[in-house]
C-alpha cells in the first residue's frame, strides 16, 4: 500500500490489501478503508510525537453522517472529524487521514495500532470507557427508531420493544444501540443485526424489522437522503449519547494535550459553528463530562 505523504495532495490509489479489503487509499484529510495498518503497539510518548513530526493522526470513522462523512472526494468530515481535526491544527497537527471501519472494530483498531484516535461518535459506556481514553465529550446526543411510514407499532419507547416480544428491532453489530436492548434484556430473536445503517433502512423496506434504532440525526440524514423511514422523536428511555475522541489506553501524553486544547476550542465560536453546522446543538454538551458519561451500562 503506497502512501502520500504530502498534506492537501490528494491523490487516489486502490490497492488490494491482503486479500481481504479492497483499499481505496486517499492521502490526508481523506478515509481509507483498513488494511494492514502501523505496526505494533507504539510507546504512549510515540504517538504524540510522530503525529508531530508526520504531520497527521489518523482517524478511524464509520461514514455515518452527520457523526462522520466521506465525500466523494475522499474527505474526511462530519462533526467527530472536523472538531478533532481543527483542535489537533491548535497541537501542530495539521492534518488526519481517515480510516473507514464498522463500529465494532474501532477499539480493536486502535489496539491493533491500525489508527491512533477514533473520531465517529463512538458513543460513552462503561466497557468502552475500560478499554479507551476518552477526551472529555464533544457531542451528546439523542437516539430514535427508524420506523415504517406512520409508525405503525407506534414504538416510541425501549419499554414498547420489551412489551411487544414480536417486535423486531434492527441495530448495528457491535453498536452502542445493540448494547441499550442487551442491557434492557430484549432477547436477541427481537434484534436483527446489520452492518450499517443502509442495511438498516433496508431491514424496514424488506419488512425484517419493525424498526431501526439509529442516532436521531443519523436517522433524519438517511430519510433525507431517500431512506424510506420515518423519525420518531427522541427517545425518553434510551440513555443520553455523548462521545469524544477516543485514544489508546497509554497515550496519556496524547490524552492530556488534547484535551487541553479541546477545552481552549470549545471557548471559541468555530466549536459552536462546526457542530451547528451538522444539525447537533452545542449547548448539549455543556457540563457533560466523561466520567458521567461512562456510567452508561454496557
Ligand atoms: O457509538 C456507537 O456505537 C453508535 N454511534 C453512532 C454515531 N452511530 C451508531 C453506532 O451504533
């Protein structure tokens, strides 16, 4: 896999990376799609360092828009990317390039040493909390269903799926939503699991769910975007969604300078505008802290 070093050169390059990803790798500032990634586990003072000295971070993301987007060209944005990429600019990081993956594997990612931050809304929750370093949270959030014109089951709450055992509920493998109906105990023969949020919406249309429970913005971006769904209204019983930047355990160094700077952006009109300008409201994450955060069960 060849890559460009040089920041704000974006040029395209497919490569197949062992056999089992087709990569489309774009230079900085753009997503790839995971191959065989850096090499193992660098030191915690590294990490800080080589994005110093390379000039870049990279970033797992899952192209879940407004959370995270790819544009056609290869760039990397969404309000996760473009908070994380405007604090690093404040570090002397000028730039990250982007790593599309699923959920799921965003931690093991980062473990593997195959990105050094996840910036996707990878939402808040004790087990997550035990296996990252969270910065102190950028966005929180709200969840909905994504549901068949009308609502026809009128499932507007978690406690309607646990009363209704023949509801079918479609949530992303490894997702922070398939851990809210684990922790309500809805049995796994109510949850059917997809792998991203098309196949979500598409789980509606084929009429093998009865509902796709999805970011209330994630939702309301598809159904723009021509997925036959509708949005309910947030929902009361779900717990509140808030994420960060998430880092390896060990890169304290990393952590601490980046919430620094992160505490210094949020005092700054651009933090407000940028996540306006995706549809959250910045004032959600007003004295939400981490730690608060992390008491969400899962
Ligand atoms: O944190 C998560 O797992 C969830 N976050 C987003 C932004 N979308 C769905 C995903 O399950």
């Amino acid at each position: 896999m060849t890559r460009n070093r040089h920041p704000r050169t974006k040029r395209i390059v497919t490569a197949v990376l062992g056999g089992l990803f087709a990569a489309t790798l774009i230079t900085s500032c753009t997503a790839t799609t995971p191959g065989g990634g850096g090499g193992g586990g660098e030191s915690a003072q590294d990490t800080l360092k080589k994005a110093v000295d390379n000039g870049y971070l990279r970033v797992a993301i899952a192209n879940e828009p407004p959370y995270t987007q790819v544009n056609s060209d290869g760039t990397v944005t969404g309000a996760e990317p473009d908070v994380l990429r405007a604090v690093l600019k404040t570090m002397g990081i000028d730039d990250i390039e982007g790593v599309t993956t699923p959920y799921e594997s965003m931690i093991p990612g980062l473990d593997a040493n195959r990105w050094d931050v996840v910036a996707a809304g990878l939402f808040m929750k004790e087990s997550r909390c035990a296996a990252v370093a969270y910065s102190e949270p950028v966005i929180v959030s709200t969840e909905s269903f994504g549901v068949p014109t009308g609502n026809p089951n009128n499932i507007t709450t978690i406690q309607d799926v646990i009363d209704n055992p023949d509801l079918k509920i479609a949530v992303l493998t490894g997702g922070f939503e398939e851990g809210i109906l684990k922790t309500a105990k809805v049995p796994s023969t109510q949850q059917v699991l997809v792998k991203d949020a098309r196949s979500g919406v598409e789980a509606i249309g084929a009429k093998r769910a009865d509902a796709f429970l999805l970011p209330t913005l994630s939702l309301k971006d598809l159904a723009e975007a021509g997925g036959a769904v509708e949005v309910t209204e947030p929902i009361e019983d779900a717990p509140r969604t808030g994420s960060g930047a998430a880092f390896r355990k060990g890169d304290t160094k990393l952590l601490k300078a980046y919430n620094e700077a992160l505490a210094d952006f949020k005092e700054t009109p651009e933090f407000g505008e940028i996540l306006e300008k995706w549809g959250f409201d910045p004032t959600a994450v007003e004295g939400v802290t981490a730690a608060e955060l992390c008491k969400n069960a899962g």
